[in-house]
C-alpha cells in the first residue's frame, strides 16, 4: 500500500472514528460497520487499519474502552469516547470543514 | 498530564504484556466471527463465509504488529523484543557470531588496555580531599620552570602570601630500612609536619605529625609508614604503633600508618615511609665526595633546591590569582637574595596534572598508542561490516519478508542495529577481560625493574569501565549502520525474486563501480599498511638501535651497587671497605677483573662538570651536577662535561681501549698530582688538533684543583644509546672519592651464577648493606634500548593485528563475490574460458581492490609518520625500504587471501553452476 495515501487517511479516519463513536460505545466491527453506513456504504474501513487507529487513540486519551458483551452475547470489547475525545471531535470537524471548502472553492475555479 | 497517561498506558503495556496481547487476540477474534457471521447474512454458506472474513483478514500479523507498535510498551518493549530475536537469530549462527566477538573483542580488547594505561597514568587522581584545590608551586627559571625549591623559600612563600590556606614540601630519599629481621632499600618522603593535614589524608593506624615534631631539628625521631610497608614488613599489625625502626642507621618510632590508596601527592611515584622535614639531617645521606661529614644543614640554606612544594588554594582562588601572588612574591625573592635567588621563578600548574614537562613526554606516548589501537578497531569494525553486510545478503529472503508483513523500516533497522550491539557488547565484554590481562602481561614481563621510576595503579576502575562500555556501543553504531541501511532498502520484489540481481558489484558487468563492501576493503587495506608501515620503522629504528657500539664490551659483566652512604661510614671508613671489597672480590675463582665507578655506562645517570682549561679563560665559577633520569639524547652544553670517579682497572674490566697515554696506576692516590683520562670527544672538543696528553683540566672553577690528562679512551655511550657523542672525563676513585660507587666484575664463565658468591664476600664485610639491585650490563644495554624495543613489538603486534583482520576481509569479500559470480563464471568456461582465464579475472577484481587500498594507504602513512619522528632512532619517518617493503609485503598477503577463492572459482564445473542457481 502507498505510504501517502495511508497518510492522508490516518488522520482522517481517527475523526471518522470520533464521528462514529460520538453517538455511542462500540466495538471495533461496530465502528467500521457505523462508519459504512452513514456514508451509505462509501467507505469501507480495512480491519488493517481500524484496529491501529483505534489503539492509537486510545492511547491518545482520546476514546476509552471496556470490555462487555455484544447483542449476540459475545464477550468484545466497546469503545467510547471521553470528554477529550469530543473536543478532539469538535477541532477536527472545523479542521475538516475548512479545509473542505477550500478545496471545493479551487475545483469551483474555472 | 498527556504524558502521564501515555506513560501510564505504556508501562501497563509493559508489565501486562501477556494480558495484552491475550485481549488483542480475542478482539481481533471477535471481529473475525462478526465478518463470517455478516457474510453468512449476506448469503453465504458458513465454511465460505469463514475462509472469506480469514482472507479478509489475511493481514493479521502486520495488523498486530501496528497495534503492538501503538499498544505496547514502546521503546523498551521493543527493545527487549528485538534483544530476544537478535540472540535468537545469533544463537543460530554460532560460526558468525564467534568470529565476529573475536575480531571486536581483539580491536576493543587493545583499546582497553591501552586506555588502562592512559587512565593510570594522566587521568587518575590521588586519593586527597578535594584535589581540585591542589596546586604544584614549582621553583625554577623562565628556561626550566618545573623544578625544585629550597626550604627557606618554602617557608617564605608560606609566610608571606594570601591566596594558599597552607603549602607543604617534601623530597624523596632512598633509605635504608632494619626493621630487626632484614636490611631492605626503601623509598622514604621527607615531608614537612603539615604534609597528612594539608592533603586532608588520614592515617589508616595511628596518627600523622604534630605540628611539634617539626620544630626541632633531630628532635623527634617518628615516622608514618604506607599501608603496603605496614602490611608486608609488619603483618598489617594494629600494635604497629611504637614500634621501632632503623631508617639509614637511626633509630625511628613509628606513629601512624597511611590509608592503603595513598602513596603521596604524585601520580606515579610512591613512598613506603615518611619522615618530618625536621630530621632530614638525619636521615639523609651526606653528599657524595664528602663521606661521613655531617650534611650542611639543608634547611637554612637557599642555595641547594631539592623540594616540591604543593599548596592548598582558599575556597575561591583561581589557578592564576595563586600564580600572579606567587610570581610576585618570587620577584621579591629574588630582589632580596640576589646571590640566590636571581632569576628564580615560582609556577603554580595543577596538582592533577602531574610535572608538565614529564606530562607532555607521556601524553605523546599515550597519544601515539591511542591512535595505533584505534586504527586497529577501525579495521575490526571494517571486517565485521563486511560480514554483517554478507550475512544480509544472505538474510535477505527473511527481511523481505518482515517488510512484506508491515515490519517499517525504521523498525528493522532498529532490531538489526540491536543484533549489532547485542555482538558488540558481547565483543566488549570478551575484550574487557583481554585488555585485563594485557595489561597484567605487560607489567610483568615487559618493562625493566627499573625502568619506570614510578609506579602507577592500573587496576580496573570506572573510568576503564565506562570507556569500554561507550567503545563498545560506538562500535557496534559504527559496524552496524551501513548494513543495516542497506539490508533493509524495501526492493522487496527483486529480492523474493532473485538475490543474485541485487549484488550489482560483484556481477562483473561492464561499467561496474564499487559496492560499499569493495569500500570496506579498500579502507583495511589502507589502514592496515598505515599500521604496518608505522611498525616497520620502528622495527627499523630498533635494529639501528641495536647495531649500536656502546664503546665497551657488556658481556659477562656484572654490576652491583655499594650504597654505602645509607651507613653514614667516614671518608676513611669508606676507603677502606671499597679496597677490601675489591681484594676480596678479584680473588673469587671466576672473576677477571673488578673495578667501581660512580655511574656504570647506560645506567641512565650521569654526573656532569663544568670544565675549565689550565691558560683559558675561566667561564663560570665550578659547579657540580647529579643527573640520575636520562639526560641522555641532548647534547651537552659547550662547556660541561659528563664525569665519574672509577677504581682501578675500569678500562680493562669494560673492555674500553687507551688510545694514547696511561691507565691509572696506584700511584695516582689522595696527595699525588692529581689526573684524568678523558674520551675522543673531550679531546675533540676541548683541544683541537692538539695532543690532550699533559694538558691540564679543572672541574672545580679556575682555583683548581688542577688535573693533567694521561690518557685518551675512545668515546662510548654513556647516558643513553641514543645519546649524541658527548665529552668524558674519568678520574681516579683514591683522587676524587664518592661514597655511592658500584662495583662491577667481568666474570669469565656465567656471570649470574657468581652474583650469590660476590654478595657474601661483601656481607662479610659489612653485613647491614643492602645488595639488592645486582644486575647484568647486558640487561643495562637492553633496558636502554626498551623503548625502542617496545615500540616496535606493541605497534609490530597490532600492525600484524591488522594485517591479519585485513586479510580476512579480503578473503572474505573475493570468497563472497565468486559465489556470487558461479553462474558467470561457468557461462565463460562453456564459452571457453580456461581455469587460468578466471583465475586471473578474479584475482584482478581483487588486487584493484588492493592497488587502491595500497595507494591510499601509502599517502595516509607519508602523512602520519611524520608524527613517529620523535619515536625513531636514525631511521626518517619516511623511510622508503619500509614504505616499499611494507606495501609489497601487504600486496603478496592480499594475494594470498585472495588464492583461494579464486582458484575455487577457476575450477568451477559449468554443469554444477548451471544447476547451483
């Protein structure tokens, strides 16, 4: 896999997982199929990257996690976020906002 | 507060690693069931939906791997990680790993042991309190500072300045000691009272001096002994205190006894007792020529220099306050006792860095060998490269393979760097206790008994310690960074695919360049010849050395001293026991001549004289000086002689030929004219193209007393072997008496067998002299020549070191490249080449190699020799027999090394070469 391309996503996918996790806890599938879904099914999120963002955020301080058991009675572990984790969410989503128009208002230029 | 947790996460990781990776597995599981049972929903049969969520998950490992990056204990966790798989992985190759411990633990071992000589000698300090504060004040003139002062100068200068708390003197005497059961040399240290308390030192037993015991002149005859004398003559008794001893005849008390590390304020010089500077009458021995007179009260007088001062600085005062208060006080000084003191300087230099001028000689010497060991370990290094740089060649199918499962690169750098430390250390240590016992070998067997003056501690210390540890980390950076770049450069596919492709240098494509393995080579070879060169001159320089003539005859002759001076005996007394030796002693069967002299030739002292010329101006007033420490190698100032009283016989017991006049006879005693025989150069010098025979000399300033020259003597050596030819002029013992004479035998069957018979004969006599330092002249001549001789074995030993390791290298390289070049090499033999074709196309790669290492390493060594110039006797630095001969001799080695792999190649079999890959 090309290094860059696994660059530009890391950062975005951390906010994705922010994203995600801001409406619950969740375990680590729960997240990739969350994500899944409310890009209607656009992003696909590989485990092989999944599960490192997950630890490094966690070790951010960003998301903590627990062990518990899923709807099919699985022992997994559930990820959510702390209170750093939302402000975290909240500077990526302006970040993220800015930089999305800016580069809409380049392609706009003819 | 981050950080706290980052740490927190991290140690948890750690301490839990077990757990850990248990809850990584179960989730990463976990995960695995939920994907199958979603591909069940999505309409596949279970078994399939199974084998599609693994195939998805077909990166696992790298998976895991990321999150043990993020998750685990961090650097350490991986460091413990990569030290466990480097073990494993040099476990499994013990061949390697053996040679190359071997090849770091030679380079790391003789740095090791050249450091420990570094660290003994310049760096260590004396156990003192705060040694810092410690300064030398050395008497002298602007020409020679770093001398010695007087005691009443002493005593000025400790009266009258405000930048020193207190200052201390003290002068070393040879003493006699009878401790009851035996009669030993030993060396003593007259120190004034404040000596112990200045130095903030300690008794281990007992007490140091009273401020009393150094008022009275004779008045308190007490003495501290040194923890060694305390342990080896007293049994290391605690009752010591109160015992009594007889140090050169006067009976002594003992009142403490020094902490075993303290052996006096200078490095390198020891004492085993010590007495306070109010007894020095007593104990020291009256000055040659006037046996038995009591001493001239040394302690009011300002004339005669013979104490090193050392002072205390007040908190707070600079090196250069202290010298600028003391230079003025020395101006003083020399404005109030012109006759004196004129000229007399005063130096202060720091206590921790010994006598300067002493300093630089050894500094030199250190920095000579420093740089010797360290090209010897720069060439380990290179060897070891090129193994770890073979070996990855090797491994390469491995690396790829860790790079295709996610491994960083940065990550696989760092666990083969570590496998680099892990050989490192392990070499280190290895050469740790080699250099220990090149060290314990060297002291032993190498330096004359009295070649060094001085002692010195070489144990192991923290400063030896440390230095092998960072050598040995420095090294394994060194040795490990290339490879470890160059192995882990990420073209996986051509890796998986094919090795051969990835070895451009050794392919023999046309337009071929170096590889950095070829770079290693060249640069042993290089550094190597710099090494061998250097010991080839030194060989050189030796084998001048040893061809040349001392000017007498050494063999079979023995030389004992008579330290008669340590019994206090009478100029008659003396007389008479030096006649009744020699009577005594030539009648022994087995002895053909005996004779004494002040100063036996290569001893290493020498008296020296001012002359004056009976009818010529006289220059100076006549002034005496003892030389004992080599002045050797410097010519003698235009109007000084080298001189020595000598008994009968002398010219015929060395063997030295009378060219003109007489020998001394007996009736040239006290009361008759008085006479001389001088050498060629004096005759040379003193009376050029005149007969020196009946010319009339004085050694004592124009009043006389005047000697007529008998006789001429051809020049010898007299200092040193490498001393330039200087003028000498011999007196009769019965005219010119001196009470330190040694006697000395030519023997006509095996010398040492009759050293035994001879030191009865003189006991009987008189039974309290010390006759310890019985020695053979062939042993004085070698001693003279130990630096030479040592130079040349310690740089010849690791110039053959190197040789050696360079030559493993080459070997190694060519035997790596023509495995690599098998399918090449039976292509061109199907084609039609013949062995000898290959073997020639092989050993031109290899000898490039060498040509260049060669060329290089002949202007490196033109440049570096230069710095051997004051190390070398009648050899030039750059000396072309050793520039030639060393290069071809490395050339037909290099050769050599590289036969075998050729030949090897020259008899490959194109079917076997064809199938090989």
């Amino acid at each position: 896999m090309p290094k860059r391309d696994a660059k530009l996503l890391a950062g975005t996918l951390d906010m994705l997982i922010l994203k995600a996790l801001s409406l619950g806890p969740l375990h680590g599938f729960g997240v990739g199929q969350r994500i899944m879904q409310m890009s209607a099914d656009a992003l696909r999120v590989e485990e092989g990257s999944l599960y490192p963002a997950l630890y490094r955020i966690e070790q951010q301080g960003w998301i903590t996690s627990e062990w518990g058991v899923s709807d099919n009675n699985q022992r997994a572990k559930f990820y959510s976020l702390t209170r750093a984790g939302r402000r975290q969410l909240q500077v990526e989503e302006e970040n993220w906002v800015r930089l999305a128009e800016a580069v809409f208002k380049v392609m706009q230029t003819n | 507060m981050y950080w706290l947790r980052l740490l927190r996460a991290r140690l948890r990781g750690l301490l839990r690693r077990r757990s850990v990776e248990r809850e990584m597995e179960e989730e990463l599981r976990f995960h695995l069931r939920m994907r199958a049972q979603e591909n069940v929903r999505g309409g596949m049969a279970p078994d399939e939906a199974e084998r599609a969520a693994l195939r998805s998950f077909g990166q696992w490992p790298r998976i895991k791997e990321a999150c043990r990056d993020v998750k685990g204990g961090g650097g350490v966790e991986t460091l413990l990680q990569d030290m466990r798989f480097g073990a494993r992985t040099l476990a499994k190759n013990p061949g390697f790993t053996l040679v190359v411990t071997l090849t770091l633990a030679l380079g790391i071992g003789a740095n090791t042991a050249i450091f420990s000589f570094v660290n003994a000698v310049l760096l260590r300090s004396v156990p003192v309190a705060e040694p810092e504060r410690l300064v030398y004040v050395f008497g002298g003139t602007r020409t020679s500072p770093y001398s010695v002062s007087s005691y009443p100068d002493y005593l000025d200068y400790r009266a009258r300045n405000d930048v020193f708390s207190d200052l201390i003197a003290y002068s070393p005497i040879t003493l006699s000691l009878n401790s009851g059961e035996q009669v030993d040399t030993v060396t003593g240290l007259i120190v004034t009272g404040n000596y112990f308390d200045v130095l903030g030192v300690r008794p281990r037993v007992g007490r140091a001096f009273l401020p009393e015991e150094d008022t009275t002149p004779g008045g308190h005859p007490v003495a501290v002994v040194s923890h060694g004398l305390w342990q080896s003559r007293f049994g290391a008794d605690p009752g010591v205190v109160g015992r009594k001893l007889l140090l050169n005849g006067q009976q002594f008390t003992v009142v403490g006894v020094a902490p075993a590390d303290f052996n006096g304020a200078d490095t390198g010089r020891t004492s085993d007792i010590y007495v306070p500077m109010a007894m020095q009458a007593l104990v020291r021995p009256p000055r040659g020529g006037y046996s038995g007179e009591m001493n001239p009260d040394l302690l009011s007088k300002r004339g005669p220099r013979w104490l090193d001062i050392v002072g205390r600085l007040k908190p707070g005062v600079t090196e250069e306050q202290a010298q600028a208060a003391m230079s003025t006080l020395a101006a003083q000084l020399s404005q109030s006792y012109p006759d004196t003191n004129r000229e007399q300087t005063a130096t202060v230099s720091p206590l921790a860095k010994g006598d300067p001028e002493q300093r630089g000689r050894l500094v030199s010497v250190a920095g000579l060998l420093l740089a010797v060991v360290g090209l010897v370990l720069l060439i380990a290094c290179a060897n070891v490269a090129n193994l770890l740089l073979a070996r990855a060649a090797s491994r390469r199918k491995e690396i790829s393979i860790r790079l295709a499962l996610g491994a960083s690169r940065g990550r696989l750098v760092r666990q083969l760097l570590t496998e680099s430390l892990l050989l490192s250390l392990l070499g280190g240590a290895l050469g740790l206790l080699l250099g220990v016992w090149l060290v314990k070998t060297m002291r032993t067997y190498s330096a004359p008994a009295n070649f060094f003056p001085v002692a010195f501690d070489f144990s192991l210390d923290g400063n030896v310690l440390g230095f092998t540890l960072l050598l040995s980390v420095l090294t394994g950076l060194l040795f490990g960074i290339a490879p470890a770049l160059q192995a882990s450069k990420p073209d996986l596919v051509v890796a998986l695919k094919d090795e051969t492709a990835l070895v451009p240098g050794a392919s023999g494509r046309g337009g071929r360049r170096f590889t950095l393995r070829d770079l290693l080579v060249v640069a042993q070879v290089a550094l190597s010849l710099v090494l061998l060169i250097s010991a080839g001159l030194f060989l050189r320089s030796l084998r001048k050395a040893q061809g040349i003539d001392p000017g007498f005859d050494p063999s079979r002759v023995v030389t004992m001293p008579l330290n008669i001076n340590l019994l206090r005996y009478t100029k008659t007394q003396g007389q008479d026991f030096y006649r009744q030796v020699l009577e005594r002693v030539t009648a022994l069967p087995g002895v053909q001549s005996a004779t004494l002299t002040r100063t036996p030739p290569l001893s290493g002292a020498s008296r020296q004289s001012t002359v004056v010329i009976a009818g010529r101006e006289a220059p100076e007033s006549g002034s005496n000086t003892e030389n004992s420490g080599g002045a050797g190698g410097e010519s003698v100032p235009s109007n000084i002689t080298l001189a020595s009283s000598v008994g009968q016989d002398y010219f015929e017991t060395l063997n030295i030929p009378l060219l003109r006049g007489r020998d001394f006879n007996a009736q040239d005693r006290e009361g008759a004219p008085g006479v001389a025989i001088v050498n060629e150069t004096f005759a040379r010098r003193y009376f050029p193209g005149e007969d020196p025979i009946g010319m009339r000399v004085s050694l004592a300033g124009a009043q006389g007393p005047w000697l007529e020259v008998v006789g001429l003597a051809r020049d010898g050596k007299y200092v040193t072997l490498g001393e330039v030819p200087a003028p000498f002029l011999y007196q009769p013992l019965a005219q010119r008496h001196e009470s330190g004479m040694v006697l000395m035998l030519r023997t006509s069957g095996d010398p040492s067998g009759l050293v035994p018979a001879v030191r009865r004969e003189v006991h009987s006599i008189e039974p309290n002299l010390p006759l310890t330092n019985a020695r053979l002249m062939e042993e004085l001549l070698s001693t003279s020549l130990y630096p030479a001789r040592m130079g040349a074995v310690l740089i010849g030993v690791f110039g053959l070191l190197a040789l050696v390791l360079a030559s493993v290298g080459l070997y190694g390289v060519m035997s790596y490249s023509v495995s690599r070049r098998t399918r090449e090499i039976g292509i061109r033999m199907a084609l039609g080449a013949r062995g000898g074709d290959v073997l020639r196309l092989v050993l031109r790669q290899s000898m490039t190699l060498v040509a260049f290492g060669v060329a290089l390493g002949l202007g490196a060594a033109f440049a570096a020799t230069r710095l051997l110039a004051g190390f070398l006797y009648g050899v030039s630095p750059t000396d072309p027999a050793a520039f030639i001969g060393i290069a071809a001799l490395l050339s037909i080695v290099s050769l050599a090394a590289s036969l075998v792999p050729a030949r090897r190649a020259a008899t490959v079999d194109p079917l076997v070469a064809f199938r090989y890959e």
